[in-house]
C-alpha cells in the first residue's frame, strides 16, 4: 500500500481530525498531541525530515533502549500506530485485535451485528461493545469450525468445546451473556449460558514503595521551579490522600481554594469522595497555586508552557516515572504510575492497623471486598495466623523422596 507523504505538521493534523471524527474527547485529542509532537522533535534532531514507518520504529527503538517499556513507551508506540494509520489510510485497531481475524458464515455474521446494536442500544461504551464483538466473534467461529453454523444445529458439545479453545478465559463471562441475548431474543429454546465454564481472575499482590521510598520519590522534586511545585502537589495528594490520578487532573481551583476538606465525584466510580485536604498537601497546593501561570481553565493543575491547558493523566504518569528514575531507587518490575502510590498509602495504613472500613473510606471505594487484597501484602499481621504444616507421611513421603513413580 502505498504511503502518503506528509510534513510533520500536516501528519498530527491529519491524526487529531481523525481522532475527533472517532469521538475522542479533547483530552485524548490533546494526549495525542503532546505524544506527537515528542516522536516528531526527536526525528527533527536526528535528520528526519518526514516521518514514516521506519523511522518511527527507530524512535521506538531508541527510546526503549533509554527508559525500558514504561508506560509512556506504550502511549507512544500507540501513537506511532496511529501515525502508520494515517501514511496508509487505514484504521487498526490496536487495542482489541489481537491479530485474530474471523470469517463468519452469514448467519452468525448477522446475529453479531444484531447483538452488537442490541448492546449500543442498552448504553454500553463503544469499548466494551468492541470487546463484545471480539470475543462472540471468536466463540461463533469456534462453533462454525465443527459445522455448527446456524443455530438450529447449537448443542452443548460443540459449545463446550469452542469455549476450550478459546484460550482468553477471561472472554467466557461475554459467551456466557451472548447465550443469554440467545434465548431471549433470538429463539434459542434452551439456556446453554450454565455449560459455559467460569474463570476468575487470578489475585494481583498490590505493587507498592516502601514509605522511606516514597519519601525519597518526594525529596526528589526540585520544589524552587514551578514545574517541580506542581509535581509536587500532585504527588502529596497521590502518596499523602490516595487520590487516583483522574481526580487529580481534574481539580477546579474551587476545589481547593482555602479549603480544608476536599468534596469531588470520583470520575471512575461517580461516588463523592471527602476527604480532609491535610496541612502539608494544602500548602504543597497552595505554593503551586501562588506561581500558577493564567490560564483560561480552572483546573488547578495546568501545563508550564503556553497556551497552559489542563494536564493529562499520561503527563502525571510520566512525571512520576521520571522522579522515581530520579530517586535511584531500584523500581525492578514495579509499575511507576500514580496508583502505585495510592496502592502503597492503603497497605501502609493496613500494615498500621487502621481498619479496613477507613481505608476503604479514604480510598474512595464503594464496596468493603474492594481494598481486602491489601491484606495480603500484610505479612507480619499475617504471620500471626500461620500453621506450621505437619510432617509428610506415608504415600505422600514416599512420592516427595522419589520412591513412587
């Protein structure tokens, strides 16, 4: 195919005008922006004079030889993505392919598109219904792979089995709700939603910083700048308030200004959060706040260089990343986003015997099961509740010492 040429300006205008066409709301627009306008200076610095396939996977290259695969790698090779897109004139979908490609008979074809719309028409995101349509379009391939290709021929065996070999189990809970959407309203007289197997997710021990840690990530921010001041307020509010990082991006100035207690809606659960604003993040906020640039936005926390529009999560994430780098702390395969402070401010109040109830207040969380997998991370407390296992004996022992086959 062949690849359109354009100036570095012209490409990331062509991208934002398709991202706004897809619906992308103007933070993601302006995400996308700032990711471009990183990949395009350091092609600009290096001889490039156009950007192409070749040479964005050399910028990959490079900057994952430099900083690893951290989270801003991944927003990046995402843009460069999208930026091949645009050469080519196509669209991949990056996040939800996976590489699988399906080839439905026309039956089935049609049932997904039915469900598809079905799901639109409920409120379901467009994620979620791409989602949907990945892992039905999966199971209905399975299924057309045995000759079952209609659903006059569904039968618990074939059903059975293209659910083996599907090998995301985490996709069986979506088959489960299409044979559902199936009985109900596609004439399936049996409910073949319970041969469906179950799958739960396995448990993630929390990725947290140890508190000298943090307090090392904190001391590492030169608070004499105004971008070190702003970081650093952000970071207090996320180690000192467990606030996630959305919150954070999106605090008014009517929010904080000579307040003492803190009252949002949590953009992820759309519960009110309140929380006392403590003395060291108020006057963290408040310093920042005394050498903010004007900006026509009232969001507390702007950009250092005009036209200062609000920040992103991905400029907080990055921010954080740097600071640890910074700190010299060995990271190892701990994540360093945001929320990797907020998970470490809960264990270190559970590890301090504060109780599940406060911690689940502080944290935002509407559901009591939500921070129990903090205790698991608690080990002294733990420790208590430990039994010694008794000795092996007889067949048991035999096997352990390699004398039964």
């Amino acid at each position: 195919m062949h690849e359109q040429n354009y100036s570095f300006a012209e490409l990331k205008e062509a991208l934002l005008r398709k991202l706004g066409a897809r619906g992308c709301t103007p933070i993601t627009i302006t995400g996308y922006r700032y990711l471009c306008n990183s990949i395009f200076k350091w092609l600009s610095d290096n001889g490039f004079d156009r950007y192409t396939e070749e040479s964005g996977d050399r910028f990959l290259r490079c900057y994952q030889s430099e900083h690893g695969q951290n989270q801003y790698y991944f927003a990046l090779r995402t843009t460069a993505q999208r930026l091949n897109d645009i050469l080519k004139g196509s669209w991949s979908d990056v996040h939800s392919d996976k590489g699988k490609h399906f080839c439905l008979p026309d039956a089935f074809a049609e049932i997904v598109d039915r469900y598809c719309s079905w799901n639109e028409s409920t409120g379901h995101a467009s994620g979620t219904v791409r989602n949907k349509r990945y892992a039905i379009s999966w199971f209905l391939d399975e299924l057309s792979k045995q000759d079952c290709k209609s659903l006059d021929v569904l039968s618990p065996a074939c059903i059975a089995h293209a659910c083996l070999r599907i090998t995301n189990h985490s996709l069986w809970g979506e088959i489960r709700l299409f044979l559902t959407y199936l009985t109900e309203f596609e004439g399936v007289t049996s409910d073949y939603s319970t041969i469906v197997p179950h799958y739960s997710k396995p448990y993630v021990i929390p990725i947290v910083y140890s508190v000298e840690e943090i307090k090392r990530i904190e001391e590492t921010v030169d608070t004499s700048t105004v971008l070190g001041k702003r970081d650093y307020a952000m970071i207090l509010l996320a180690s000192r308030m467990g606030m996630r990082s959305s919150d954070i991006v999106s605090l008014t100035i009517e929010d904080v200004l000579n307040k003492t207690d803190l009252d949002i809606i949590q953009k992820k659960t759309g519960n009110v959060l309140h929380l006392p604003l403590i003395s060291e993040v108020r006057l963290a906020i408040d310093d920042y706040l005394s050498v903010r640039m004007e900006s026509m936005t009232n969001m507390v926390f702007i950009n250092t260089y005009a036209p200062y529009n609000p920040i992103t999560t991905a400029t907080f994430r990055a921010a954080l990343s740097k600071y640890i780098s910074l700190s010299g702390i060995d990271s190892g395969n701990r994540k360093r986003g945001p929320h990797s402070l907020r998970a470490s401010l809960a264990s270190s109040m559970v590890n301090d015997e504060i109780s599940y109830e406060t911690v689940r207040k502080v944290l935002g969380h509407s559901s009591n099961n939500a921070i129990k997998h903090y205790a698991r991370i608690d080990i002294e407390n733990l420790r208590k509740y430990s039994l010694t296992p008794p000795p092996p004996s007889d067949r048991f022992s035999d096997f352990l010492h390699g004398e039964v086959e």
